[in-house]
C-alpha cells in the first residue's frame, strides 16, 4: 500500500469516527446520518452501515443510500423491497428499484417477484446485462423455456461472453431442455462459439446416452423423447428421425396391444370364492 492510499485510509476512518460520534450527540441527523451511511458501505463495513440505514430510514423511508445498505446487508424486520417498491413510486423511470428488488428476490428464491421486477427493470434498460441475466434464471428456474431463448438473444448481442456463460452454467445444472432450447437460439443467431459448439456436443452425448438406454429399456415413451431432443439439436441427422420414428411406433403397438387386451378377466372359480365369502 502507497503511503497516499494509507493517509487516504486514516483520513476516512477518522471521519467515520467523527460521524459516528455525531450520531450518537445528534441521531436525527438526516445528513450526518447518510453521510455515515455512504461512507461506512464504501469501507466495506457492511453490517455497521445497515444498522445505521435502518434510523436513517425510518427518518427518510425512500433515502436509497439507506436502502442500497440494507440492500447489501439486510436486517430481520425491515421490508426493503416495500421501500425500493416506495423508491420506485416517487421515481418512475429509474432502473435501480426494480433492479435491487430483482436481486433481493432471486436471493430469497422468490423467482415469481425476481422475474416480475426484472420486467419493470427491462422497460426502463432493456439491455441491461445484468437484469436480463437474472430474468434468464428466473424463467429457467420456473421452467418457463419457451421465453428463454428471446431473453438470452438479447443478452448474446450486448455481451456474448455473459451469454455464453449462462449456457454453460445451464448445461451444467443438467437441464437439458433449458439447455437446448439456448443452443436452438444460439444456431438461429448464427452465434455458435468453439464453447457452444463443445456444449452442443456434451448435450448430444448425454441425450445419445438416454435415447438408447431407454429404446433398451422397453420405455417408448423416454426414448422418443431424447430422439425428438436430438432431432432438434441435430435436425439433418438422420438416425435421430429414425430413432424417433422406432420409439413411436412401439409406443402405439403397446398401445393397441393393451387395448386388445382389454381388462383382465377374473378367473371364476376365485369370484365364486369371494362372492362365498370363502376367501
């Protein structure tokens, strides 16, 4: 550390002290209070500048220093997402409220709110990387699939890498849906990096693997599923129609198999027993 940086340190701490003091002499000062506030989150005391965002609040319910603190360090009793939702009713067109109620959210596994503030956050700055990173999980995570893809175009044109990552880190939850549907939207593009492409690939042998598993197994159902996945991952190849075509076809002659059947005939002798009491 530079001898600067080290007198800048003394120097912050010394006026960290003298507002703590004047908190104490004054605490109804709303401007010792939010400088304290600020200063102690920029000295990465987080805990010390939530409990002091809690009077600050209470004497400013939309004070966002305040709310940015217990943001970063929340505190049992307090509703910061009603005071962001506060924030947000005195200022319409700001990002920040919806975006910190998103991030509280997803935190909280609240995917339903974190998605409904990602939407507010997205009228405002639809290209904001990091709100359309959170609406990607929010959707993935409530296994809404089919509005994925639209999401994660929009990030891969403002910040490919991110988008790239967020594939990745699908496909190694082992959502192989989520995960195909980002690759079906990544070829549309015409964006298929060398990591998509090792991604595709890792996809293909893991529903390879189903398809024939379950075609082995006798279960027609899982096998046309992985098949039908394949087909779309893949749809010049042709073994993956055919695969396709082989789990249908089982599917409806077991189907017209049982229905020949019809429902099992109780043998005589044992209703004659159990209409006797006999049994």
């Amino acid at each position: 550390m530079s001898a600067n940086s080290a007198a800048a340190g003394n120097a912050a701490v010394s006026e960290i002290d003298r507002l703590l003091a004047r908190a104490g002499a004054a605490p109804k000062d709303v401007t010792n209070l939010a400088n304290l506030v600020g200063l102690l989150s920029k000295a990465k005391r987080d805990q010390e500048a939530a409990f002091h965002a809690v009077r600050l609040l209470e004497l400013r319910p939309n004070n966002r220093r305040a709310l940015r603190a217990l943001t970063r360090a929340p505190r049992q009793g307090v509703d910061v997402i009603g005071g962001w939702r506060a924030f947000a009713r005195t200022a319409p067109d700001d990002v920040e409220p919806w975006l910190q109620i998103a991030r509280l959210a997803a935190r909280a596994d609240d995917r339903r709110t974190s998605l409904e503030a990602c939407e507010e956050a997205l009228r405002r700055d639809p290209r904001q990387v990091e709100i359309l990173t959170l609406k990607i999980t929010a959707l993935q995570t409530l296994a809404f699939h089919g509005a994925v893809a639209p999401t994660w175009c929009v990030l891969n044109e403002v910040d490919p890498e991110r988008a790239a990552a967020v594939l990745v880190r699908t496909a190694d939850a082992g959502d192989k849906e989520a995960t195909l549907a980002l690759l079906e939207a990544a070829r549309t593009m015409g964006s298929v990096s060398a990591e998509i492409e090792g991604e595709a690939l890792r996809l293909r042998a893991r529903l390879t693997i189903d398809a024939f598993a379950a075609e082995l197994a006798g279960r027609h159902a899982a096998a046309a599923e992985a098949f039908g996945r394949l087909g779309r991952l893949e749809p010049d190849e042709a073994d993956h129609a055919d695969g396709l075509r082989r789990a249908l076809a089982r599917q409806r002659h077991e189907s017209a198999d049982a229905d020949l059947a019809g429902p099992e005939t109780p043998d005589p002798a044992t209703a004659f027993d159990e209409s006797a009491g006999l049994v």
